[in-house]
C-alpha cells in the first residue's frame, strides 16, 4: 500500500464515518469546525488536537478518530491478524475507556 491509497483508504473512511454518523442524529462540522458552536471547554477537551471528524448531538460532543491500515503504523493490521485466532483484548494506556467506543468496517457497510 503506497502513502496515496493510504490517504485515500483514511479519507474514505472518514467520509463513512461522517455518514454514519449523520444517520444516528449527530450535526457533524467539517474539519474546519465553527468553534462558535462549541463552549471554550469543550474546544480545550481536545488538547489542541484535531480529530478527524467532530460531532454533536444533545449536547454531547463526539470526537472520531480514524485508524486505517498502513505500512508504518501495524495496529489495524495486528489486531485484525489477532482476531482470526480468537477475541483480542486492546489496553490502552488510559485511566478510563468508558467513553470510548470501538467501531469496524462492519458498522460502516453499507454507507
């Protein structure tokens, strides 16, 4: 995989999951947000970081990263290998994932 299908393959699923997204009710902004529809605590909650989509709904503000397959980062790659063999448990250096939600291709088909 060279670094422009790599982008490509990021970019499409960051368009999925907008779409996604948009279908469970989220306003989703694009990566230029409009930070006149955020409170100054919700701007800083990202640590000066820029998620690739950032969504609102109710009030709650959702941050999407997307992790696709590449050459220089094996995560993806290692955790689908993983799983052929059985369930994989991910521990990430984290004091709490309660507000952490895993999603797959499988929650993307048809988008």
């Amino acid at each position: 995989m060279n670094v422009d299908s790599a982008e490509y393959k990021h970019q499409e699923l960051v368009d999925k999951a907008r779409k996604k997204l948009k279908l469970l009710g989220y306003k989703v902004y694009d990566k230029e947000y409009d930070y006149g529809d955020f409170s100054v605590e919700d701007t800083n909650a990202f640590g000066g970081k820029s998620p690739d989509v950032i969504a609102k709904k109710n009030g709650q503000l959702v941050a999407l990263e997307v992790k696709a397959k590449t050459k220089t980062d094996r995560l993806v790659e290692q955790l689908e290998n993983y799983s052929r063999g059985g369930k994989v448990i991910l521990l990430l250096e984290l004091s709490n994932v309660d507000k952490i939600e895993l999603w797959s291709l499988k929650e993307l088909e048809g988008l």
